[in-house]
C-alpha cells in the first residue's frame, strides 16, 4: 500500500470574476516525493501552487496538507503555513537583515524559539543550501542564486512537511541557475518532499518523482519523467515537450 499522500488537492477551481484559471485540479503528492509542475505560460500553474496554502482563495475544491483539510472553515492558517513552506520567484529577503537574520525570523515572531534555538536551526539550514559562510552577509552582498538559497533556507529552517517552489529560479541569469538547483537535489536527498512550478525542463526530467504537465488550467497528463518526456500519450505534451527539447 503506498502512503496515503501528504498533499491532495481535489477539484480545485479558481476563477477571477467570470474567467476560469483552473477548471477542476486534481494532484497527490507523497511524503518524499519531488513533484516538478511544467506546462506553458498562462496554464494555472503557479496559481494552482498558491491556492495549496491559501495566498490564492480557491473557488472551489478541497486541498488537504498533512491530514487537515485547509478548506474548512476555522482552519488556523498561520498554522498550515508551517507545515507548507512556499519559495517564491521573486526571493523577498528583507535587504536590512543579515542572511541569519532573514532565516531566523519567521523561527522566532511565528515559532516562538529563542534567539540561540532560532539561530542554531537557521545555521543548519543554510548549511543544507550550502551557505553557512554567508550567514553575517546581507541580501545586497549575494548573487541573486545565492539570495534564493537563503530564500529555500528559510522555507525549511520551519520544518514544513511540504515545500512549495514557484518558478524558483526563473528570476536568476542562466549560470546562478545550477547553484539553486543543487541545492533542491540536495533537499530530495534529504526526503523533503517538494512540488515545484519550473520552466527547466532538464531538472525536471533529471530530479522529479513525477511529472504533471498543465495546460488552459488542466492538468492534462502526468506522470514519471520518462512517460512525460520520451514517450507523452497527449498531443498537447507532445508538443510542449518537442518545443522544449528542440529550443534547448
């Protein structure tokens, strides 16, 4: 019996005023999985990401994390946020607080933990992105890979259960690109489970468990990397994939 998963979206919709974005989303990810998202611009893909912890308020559908339904009404969001970190593409740092700092916020405002216990789990986080040597440096000392790094620390110094990517590195020149990357492996490594909107068809193919490809607000086909890359049953995959591999 495989495990029951850690992330369920069922029938998800979303519309803004009359137009539909997501027109009935159905996704599972297990606990360890790395689920890659891909599909083109404008498919409903980050959106269906921020609906997964309610930055989006979904029209309809249920979304359950970790066993709660987030859904329902008097759901604690604050505490559903914990457990479903979210990396976005943009990689809001505060620019005044050091690389630590940045880290160890959320840790001590929302978790409550000391300075010490804060800064000893946001050293072992950077550490895992491979940053401890830039704790003391500021965001306007870092390349825009290593500010995302910071950015994916923080997710994680809160222990979520799931990680959230947006599109993580579509913001970075292409060369800053491989840092951010190694750093998500990395997580796989370590059994973080992990959804991630990405336009790198390469990692995807490489790193995901599984791969959901979405189209005009669908999810269209999914399935392991090799099915979606080398072999898509849908003509709509077909396409998108060639586009791809022929452009890159």
């Amino acid at each position: 019996m495989p495990a029951a998963p850690i992330l369920e979206i069922v029938g998800l919709h979303k519309a803004y005023q009359d137009t539909p974005v997501l027109r009935g989303i159905d996704l599972r990810v297990r606990q360890g999985q790395l689920v890659c998202v891909i599909g083109p611009s404008g498919s409903g893909k980050s959106t269906m990401l921020r609906c997964c912890n309610r930055l989006e308020e979904p029209s309809a559908g249920q979304i359950v994390v970790d066993g709660i339904d987030i859904m329902k009404a008097g759901t604690n969001l604050n505490q559903v946020r914990q457990r479903i970190g979210m990396v976005f593409q943009q990689f809001n740092l505060y620019p005044h607080l050091t690389a630590l700092a940045n880290v160890t916020l959320a840790l001590r405002k929302v978790q409550g933990h000391s300075r010490a216990q804060a800064e000893r789990r946001g050293l072992a986080a950077l550490e895992q992105v491979g940053l401890a040597d830039k704790s003391a440096s500021f965001p306007g000392q870092l390349s825009g890979g290593q500010q995302q790094r910071v950015g994916i620390a923080r997710a994680i110094a809160l222990e979520p259960k799931v990680l959230l990517f947006d599109e993580p590195t579509s913001a970075l020149d292409p060369e800053l690109v491989g840092s951010v990357l190694q750093a998500m492996r990395a997580l796989r490594e370590r059994g973080m489970t992990m959804l991630v909107v990405t336009h790198e068809m390469g990692f995807a193919r490489a790193a995901a468990d599984h791969v959901v490809f979405m189209d005009g607000g669908v999810v269209v086909e999914e399935g392991p990397p090799a099915q979606i890359f080398d072999a898509p049953l849908h003509e709509r995959t077909r396409a998108f994939v060639s586009r791809y591999t022929q452009g890159h």
